[in-house]
C-alpha cells in the first residue's frame, strides 16, 4: 500500500485480483466512508473557482510584500510569523488544486488531502497574518521613524488584505458541505 494511505490503512483491504493476462496481483480497494457534497455540479465548479482565485491572490500578496524589505521585516518578531506564512500558503495551493480535480463524491484521504488541509491552512494564515500585524504594528510604534513610515503602512496593508482575503475564503468553506456516506450505500 502507498505510504499517503498509512494513515488511512483501517479503510482499505487487500484485494487479490487475475489480471487479463493470468497473473494475480494484490490491490488495495477502498472500504471506507465516502464523502458527497451538498452541492449540484454548476455550483461546486464556481466555488472550486472561487477557491482557487482566492488561494492565488493570497499567495500572490504573500510573496509581492516579500519583494518591499521594509525595515520591520528584519525584526524577529515581524519576520518569523511573515516567513511562517509561506508553509500554510503552500498547503492552500496543494489543496485548493486537489480540490479543483476532485468530484463530488470523494473518499477520506481525498477529503483529508483537500478539504480539510484547505481549512487548516486558511485558519493558519489567518493566526500568521493577524500576528504578523501586531508585530509590525508594535515596531512602527517603537520606532517612530518617518522614513519608514510608506513601506511599513505598505507592509501592514499587504497583510492586512491578506487576513481579509482568508476570513472570505473561510466563509465560502463554510458552504461547501460534504456529508459522510458509507461505502455499503453506494
């Protein structure tokens, strides 16, 4: 069985099967919930859209606000939870194109591979962002330096539309629904 599927090892069995030419070769064949969504087709294809174009704009934002070298970006504080960005964006992508390949009845490791690490990747960009203003906030304030002040309100915007940019990509989670289904109703 692949290593992807460990995790999901209780709702697989192994299956011999003859192929067309007499050899038998050992399969795994799924045996455990599937996942449907509540959707009908026309509306899961535009929120697959949605997901996309909101993942890209926040990566997009992620990685333009890098290109700015603020002096708050040198800062521990500022830049650790701003890099810290890059691995939940990352994950966002990788699932949002999961997502975008996907049906509407999915089984577990495919749901846990795109729905769930879409949701988990968004809350953390949400807690990474909102920390990323504080810190950049608390520096312009500890260093009121006028010189500074277009990049870092520049920074602190950039992040701020990211932070938005994830609350709405949230909400519209919250409207694609998939309820469980077992294997035994197909």
């Amino acid at each position: 069985m692949k290593k992807q599927y460990k995790k999901f090892y209780k709702d697989y069995k192994i299956v011999t099967k003859e192929l067309p030419n007499g050899k038998i070769k050992q399969v795994a064949e799924y045996i455990g919930k599937y996942y449907v969504c509540s959707l009908n087709e026309i509306e899961l294809r535009k929120y697959k859209i949605y997901f996309l174009t909101l993942a890209l704009c926040s990566s997009i934002t992620v990685i333009g606000i890098g290109f700015l070298n603020n002096p708050g970006s040198r800062i521990l504080y500022v830049s650790l939870p701003y890099v810290s960005l890059f691995l939940p964006m990352a994950y966002s992508l990788m699932g949002t194109v999961g997502f975008m390949t996907s049906g509407k009845r999915i089984e577990l490791p495919k749901y846990d591979k795109t729905i769930m690490r879409i949701y988990r990747s968004t809350i953390w960009q949400i807690a990474l962002s909102g920390i990323t203003i504080g810190g950049d906030l608390i520096f312009f304030f500890l260093n009121k330096n006028i010189k500074m002040l277009q990049k870092e309100m520049l920074f602190v915007v950039g992040i701020i539309l990211i932070l938005v940019i994830n609350i709405i990509f949230l909400q519209l989670q919250k409207k694609v629904i998939y309820q469980v289904e077992d294997s035994e109703q197909k």
